[in-house]
C-alpha cells in the first residue's frame, strides 16, 4: 500500500496511491484518522489496507492534487551521518563505529514537487539523496530480531545540506535544519512491498538528469535493524516518527570541483520500489 498526505479542493487529507489515481482514505472509511501520524498512533494501519483492497469507489486522478510532506510534522526526525564508509571516506572521515544523529525539524520539509530553497546567504547547498523509514509503533530496547516489526513502511529523502553552515561548528544542527531543505515524500510504501531492510535494493539521485550518486543500500554501515535497537536504546521511538538513514558517496561537496545545487535545478531520488522524489530549486526571496 502506497499512502500519501495531499491538498485537494483546498482540504488537507491522506489517500493510497492506485497506479495514478489517489483514493481519499475518508471515502474508503470516513471513520478512520485523517493524517498518517494519527493512523498509525491508533495502530489502524492494517484496518485502512483492508479496507482498500474491498473499494470500488471512484478516486482522484494523481495529476490533480497537490502533494504535502509525509508527515508534516512528525514527533521526531532522526538522521544518520556518514552511513555509507565511501560517503564517510569522501569526505576524509573514518567509518564510523557508532551512529551519528542529528535532529531535523519540521519546519525544513517539502514535499515531492515541491522548492528546495537556496538561502541568500550561502551557495553551497548541497544534496543528499536517502531513503527514510516511518516507525508505526511504539518501539524501546527493540532487538536486531524483532526491530522490522516496528517499522510501518518507507519512503525518500533529500537531506540538502548548507555545507557552509554545517561546518561552522562540530555539531551539525544549523546546516541541516535551514528552511525548504528537506524534501519527503512521496508516497509511505508499507513494509509488505518491499525486501526486508530494503536489501537488495538501490539508491540513485540524479541533478539535472546527470547520476550523482549510485549507491547499494546492502552496504550501510548500521542497517535498518541495527539503527532500530540502537535508537530504542535511549528513547522511545513513536509511531510517525522518521530515520532518515544516511547518504551514499557523490555528493556535491567532494567533487572536484564541488558541484552545488542552484536556481532553476531539478533533483531526483530514487529507489527501486519507492518511486522518485522530485524537487526543483529556487534562491530565497525575502
């Protein structure tokens, strides 16, 4: 099952993508929650995929809505550095031994289709193509064995980074959280459509049609099991919440020289089995 949030008619919703139409989950079951973060709390998850495959209602074609993020405002955004050693070795790090995390807030996310925006204070605006998981519930001391139950499904992420500001000081919270950077989307794919952990699988992103980054998601320094239990460890992880799991080398920054996203730009992540995600970029307007 494919679900996303989206603006129709001027009204706020949530829907399951069907090859290119978009069935409102209301007109499947007005009683069901209206926002993906709320459907999972509830733990209706499975009730809504039922639900789905007995409706033969009409639906709305995909090109007339307007996307939303994911989840507009998840409880927590949890990103992890320097998950990938090539990504950690391009630039001059060691692979590290322990997850780096960092906070996004939700005041920086887009939606597919939507304006990452370059402020007008740095250039050096950066991509970073990745794939996020969505925890569907309540999750603490998970193990390597059971932590898969936990996740709801998956989705796409571009972590655009100000590399500027990021490096202004060791903590990397300034450069990440600039506003228009994180674009979400587009769809939550449920676990049940694809590989456990995303094995197999991998992640492209491309600038302007041009391949930056080509990376096998097999190849995670801690895979979607491992960032689980670790993550469980120290705080509870709740439904709607969203790890975002690292970026494969080729990004912008350690080319020669650096290549960085600019007005008028279009970016595209991609994984086998989670779509695109789509996102042109524009200088900031005061």
């Amino acid at each position: 099952m494919r679900l996303i949030t989206f603006i129709h008619n001027g009204r706020e919703q949530i829907g399951v993508r069907r090859d290119d139409i978009v069935i409102p989950v209301a007109s499947i079951d007005p009683e069901l929650p209206g926002s993906i973060m709320q459907l999972l709390a509830d733990g209706r998850l499975g009730e809504l995929q039922s639900g789905v495959s007995n409706f033969d209602g009409a639906g709305i074609a995909a090109d007339a809505i307007e996307y939303l993020p994911l989840i507009p405002r998840p409880g927590k955004i949890l990103c992890i550095g320097r998950n990938y050693a090539a990504h950690a070795a391009e630039g001059g790090a060691e692979t590290p031994t322990f997850p780096e995390v960092f906070f996004r807030g939700a005041t920086s996310l887009i939606p597919h289709q939507g304006t990452i925006v370059r402020p007008q204070c740095s250039e050096t605006l950066d991509f970073e193509g990745e794939f996020a998981l969505i925890v569907g519930k309540s999750c603490r001391h998970a193990t390597e064995d059971n932590a898969l139950n936990y996740i709801a499904g998956y989705t796409l992420f571009n972590d655009a980074t100000i590399r500027e500001y990021q490096r202004f000081t060791s903590q990397w919270t300034v450069g990440k959280n600039f506003d228009g950077t994180g674009a979400f989307g587009p769809e939550l794919v449920t676990t049940d459509e694809l590989p456990d952990s995303m094995a197999g699988l991998s992640l492209t992103t491309k600038l302007n049609g041009e391949l930056m980054q080509d990376g096998q998601i097999d190849d995670l320094v801690f895979p979607v099991r491992t960032l689980i239990t670790i993550l469980s460890e120290c705080m509870t992880l709740e439904p709607g919440d969203v790890v975002v799991t690292g970026t494969p080398a080729g990004v912008g920054y350690a080319r020669k020289p650096p290549v960085w996203m600019k007005h008028g730009d279009t970016v595209e992540i991609e994984v086998e089995g989670l779509g695109k995600l789509i996102n042109t970029v524009q200088d900031e307007v005061k």
